[in-house]
C-alpha cells in the first residue's frame, strides 16, 4: 500500500488519488464477481467438419435429420460451437 501525505498534495491532486485508488479497487471486485463471458463463437461448415472429423455430406446430412441446427447469412452457413457441444452424447452410460 502507498503512503501519501496529504500535506504536499492540493486538494485536486488528493481527490485524483482517492478516486483511481477507489476505480483500482471496483474494476478488480467487478472481474471476480463477473467474470468474462467468452462470446458464443461461429464455425463455418468446413471448420465443423474438420472438429468432427467428418465429410461435408455427413454433415448435411445431420442438419436434415435435426442433429444440428445450421444458421445462414447469405449464402454462408454457420453453427454455434455450444450446439455442436450439446449435440454430443456419452455412449455407454452406466445406469
């Protein structure tokens, strides 16, 4: 912790102090209470393929069926990594 006498700051120089002390302070506890959120990432159809390491074929193939849900802009289809994520299941559960 920094010592600081008041005596040879002006008052502007000791609010300045106190305020980036109190900022320092506030930013770290925001970080600790709320952390942050990765942003949901996008992966093209040849990204998803190559993480599955599957055809393209056998991944529209899977969007049909409703194994995956495809979103589009244009003529570009994406699909959220957390879909993708979701979409898979533990084999041989123990029950």
């Amino acid at each position: 912790m920094q010592t600081i006498q008041i005596t040879q700051l002006s008052p502007e120089q000791f609010e300045e102090s106190i305020r980036n002390a109190v900022k320092s302070q506030i930013d770290s506890l925001k970080k600790e209470i709320n952390p942050v959120k990765p942003k949901e990432e996008y992966l093209s159809r040849k990204e998803v393929a190559e993480l599955l390491k599957i055809e393209l074929s056998t991944l529209h193939n899977w969007c049909k069926k409703g194994k995956l849900k495809p979103y589009g802009i244009g003529n570009r289809v994406y699909f959220l990594r957390s879909d993708i994520e979701k979409a898979l299941v533990p084999l041989n559960q123990v029950k």
